[in-house]
C-alpha cells in the first residue's frame, strides 16, 4: 500500500506541541480589521488547542495515524 500524503493546507494551518496535541490560529484575524476592538484583536493573536472532536480528522489530513 502507498504512504499516505499530507495535506498541504493542514500542513500550513497545524502544528503539534511536544505533548502531541494540535495548535491552531483564531479565525477572523486576516482583514476588516477597523471595525475590531483592540481587546478582541490581541485576544486573537494567541493560538489555540484543537478540540477533540476535530482531532482525528485533522490527524488523517496530517497523515499521523
């Protein structure tokens, strides 16, 4: 059987941490930025943990199984 291929956009969107959970950017940071608050701006900028309900599918298009 073939080796499976990583998905490029997953690839560019998800890392993992050293205790093997998944790291993902806050959505809705890219543009129409004036109408923001700087409050919800920096609160944005942070990364966040992947649920577990999206983990499995995020680990097939990173082909870790």
């Amino acid at each position: 059987m073939p080796k499976m291929k990583t998905n490029s956009g997953a690839k560019k969107r998800f890392t993992l941490t050293g205790t093997g959970k998944i790291k993902r950017k806050h959505a809705y940071k890219s543009h129409i930025l004036t109408k923001k608050t700087k409050k919800q701006k920096r609160r944005l900028t942070h990364f966040a943990i992947l649920d577990k309900s999206n983990e499995t599918n995020v680990k097939e298009l990173l082909a870790m199984k």
